[in-house]
C-alpha cells in the first residue's frame, strides 16, 4: 500500500502477526454451509479427528466443559491461504447465544470481513440465495492523507448466529484491504470487528500486550440510511488496529460512545453461539504471556506445547479481552 494510502504499515514487524484464525461456535452446519461455502466460496473441510491429548488441550485453553460435546471443522479460501483461517466448532448441545439481534448496540464480537473484486456481484449471489443484508448496497467515500479521496462499495450481510458478515470492494484503483482469489474475485475473511466501550483501556491492551499498532482512528456520525442500522448522526469512534508491517487480517472496533449499550449477559467467548475467538501467531510467546501478566489480563492457560490441525505443532496460551473475549497466542515450534 502507498502512502496516499490510509491503511500503509506505519513500522516494522512486531512481536505479534496479524490475526491468523478466528473461530466460530455453531449448533447448526446446515446454515454455515449456505453463507460461508456456496455464499462466500469457502471450503470446509470434512469433520476432523482429534486425539484425546488435542481435545484435552482444547478444552483446556478455551475452557469448554466436558460434558459439551463438539465436532472440529476448518473453513478456508484454499487459493488465498494468508487470509484468515475459521476454525469452526459445531457443538451437538445447544449453547447460549453471544448475540439476540443484529443491532449494532449489541456488545462484543461484531462481524467478519470479506473483501473482493467486484461486490455488486457478490451482493446479487448472496440476494439470490435469500440471505438478507443490514441495508442496500452502499458506495462510500474514504479521505486520503493527501486530500483526495476514494470510494468503496459494501454490503453488510446477516451471517449465521447474529454475526455480520460484510462484503467490501475499494474502487478508484485502491487495492483491496485483503488478497482476493483473482480466479473467483472473491476474498476473506481480511479482517474482523468488534464492538467495546471503554476503547482507550480495550486498545491500550491490544498495543502494549500484544505490541500491534493503532493504523486509522477515526470519529464519524452515521450517516442517512446507514448499513449499521443507527439514527442518522450518531456518533461512534472507528479504530483499525494492525499487525504492525502487516496490510491485512486486521482488527476494527466500534464504540459508540453516546448511545445506550446491549448487553445479552451472555460471556463473548468459545463455547458460546457466534465468533468466540480471536488467534494471533507471536515471535516470542513467553514476552507475550509477561505482558498479560503484568497488564493484569485474565490467563485462561499459560504458555503449552499443542499440535493444533490448523497450525501446527506450537507453543499456545490463552487469555481474555479487556471484554472478557477470548484471545489465543501461538508461537511455532
């Protein structure tokens, strides 16, 4: 990316990549095959075999109660393998759901990103097979550092289990904000959002525990008919945090700072209904597990040895968000 524009890594690499996997928690198959497989061309793969000592380790760092039962599933773009990966969990109980509605009042994990080449096409697929969206499709305008600007079009879509899942394309000669399958022109999961309040606390721990970089910080008002479902004018900060060196798989964050928020009492982690966690590949876990000690974020496992199915043999550990969502660090070994 170029300096003109707004999403250009700022440094060098850091102690943590960009976001690798994020995982769903599911009930029902049947509905993630329709949005993420025919609608958004992933593959998933068959169910996948665990041995009893990665279920044990599973349950361990996600803190999945052994009377829960689930089946392990991946969801990629196998033509675009940088993107960010799914792990998917299917559990066979149903367990409560992270979200009640589609409002954007709603705390905690928001959406996934899905940008491609060409989203009036992907707008009509998913139309075509009933999938509903928050609004039409809408073509803004981004400012650029120099004073020129662009436009986007995006689309955002009601994926399974009240999550969004939003369809982007930038225009005016902008690359795209993830890598796109040129064969398909469709692309993602290249980001994922959530919304917090408190979002100088919440992004504080993201740059000092996890050494990322705050890339774009900006305050808007809604505006006419805005895809986010909100009353025109409404205020909201809109942050995009990065791996830094990284120009993709990013993190978004919305807080609405002068609204009511929702919250459905229902904790924004695996092995609830909707995206339970975040996965993030570090160069030095043991530094990263210091800094979540010492900022005072809630361990759920210290760093241990897992071969995980979608990355490999590694070191692993997991702790909780400032909002008591669940983030995993792997290093490879």
């Amino acid at each position: 990316m170029g300096q003109s524009d707004p999403l250009a890594a700022k440094s060098e690499a850091g102690l943590c990549g960009h976001l690798h996997t994020a995982t769903l928690c599911t009930n029902d198959l049947e509905n993630i095959k329709k949005f993420y497989v025919t609608g958004m061309g992933m593959t998933l793969s068959p169910p996948i075999e665990l041995t009893e000592e990665q279920e044990a380790i599973q349950r361990k760092i996600w803190d999945i109660p052994d009377d829960l039962e689930y089946t392990f599933y991946h969801l990629s773009r196998i033509a675009v393998p940088s993107l960010v990966q799914v792990r998917l969990l299917v559990f066979k109980q149903e367990t409560p759901a992270m979200h009640n509605s589609y409002s954007c009042l709603e705390l905690g994990p928001f959406s996934l990103g899905f940008p491609n080449l060409n989203e009036k096409a992907l707008d009509k697929k998913l139309y075509d097979l009933g999938i509903e969206s928050m609004a039409p499709l809408q073509i803004g305008e981004i400012k650029r550092a120099d004073g020129t600007s662009y436009n986007y079009l995006e689309t955002i879509f009601k994926g399974p289990d009240f999550l969004h899942c939003v369809g982007i394309q930038r225009d005016s000669g902008m690359p795209q904000v993830s890598l796109c399958d040129p064969a398909t022109e469709l692309g993602g999961p290249g980001y994922s959002a959530q919304v917090i309040t408190n979002s100088d606390f919440f992004l504080r721990f993201l740059l000092e525990v996890l050494d990322l970089e705050l890339r774009q910080d900006w305050y808007w008002e809604a505006s006419p008919g805005s895809a986010l479902g909100i009353a025109e004018g409404t205020p909201f900060r809109f942050a995009l945090v990065y791996a830094k060196g990284a120009t993709q798989n990013h993190f978004l964050f919305l807080d609405f700072k002068e609204s009511e928020m929702i919250d459905t009492g229902v904790a924004p982690r695996i092995p609830n209904r909707g995206l339970g966690a975040w996965t993030i590949e570090s160069s030095n876990i043991d530094e990263i597990y210091k800094r979540a000690s010492l900022f005072g974020a809630q361990i759920i496992a210290t760093p241990q040895d897992y071969l995980s199915p979608i990355y490999g043999r590694s070191r692993v550990m997991t702790m909780l968000a400032p909002n008591n969502f669940l983030i995993e660090v792997f290093q490879k070994v």
